[in-house]
C-alpha cells in the first residue's frame, strides 16, 4: 500500500458513498410568509405628487 492511501489520508472519506437517507427521514418543508408590501401600506403615487406640485 501506497504511503498517500494510509487509514489517517483525508481522501479516504470520498472513497465510499454516504449511506442513502431514508425517506421517512426527510423534512417536509412549508411556503414561508408571504413577502411584506413594499410601500409598507402608503399611497406612494399620491405623496410624489403632493411633494412636486408645490
């Protein structure tokens, strides 16, 4: 045996798959919260024309 093949050889560990996961093992996972309003609820269109028509 090689000296770079030795039991302590970091590359030893990607020699063999990992066991499979099991299905009953598995997340379900959910949909998150929906996104936040951008314009937190103002009227965004109405306060650009207040702050230009002056």
């Amino acid at each position: 045996m090689r000296p770079e093949h030795t039991a302590h050889d970091p590359r030893q560990r990607f020699r063999r798959l990992p066991e499979p996961v099991r299905v009953e093992d598995t997340v379900e996972s959910h949909d998150p919260l929906p996104a936040p309003d951008p314009t937190m609820g103002r009227d965004t269109e109405t306060e650009f024309l207040l702050r230009t028509a002056g």
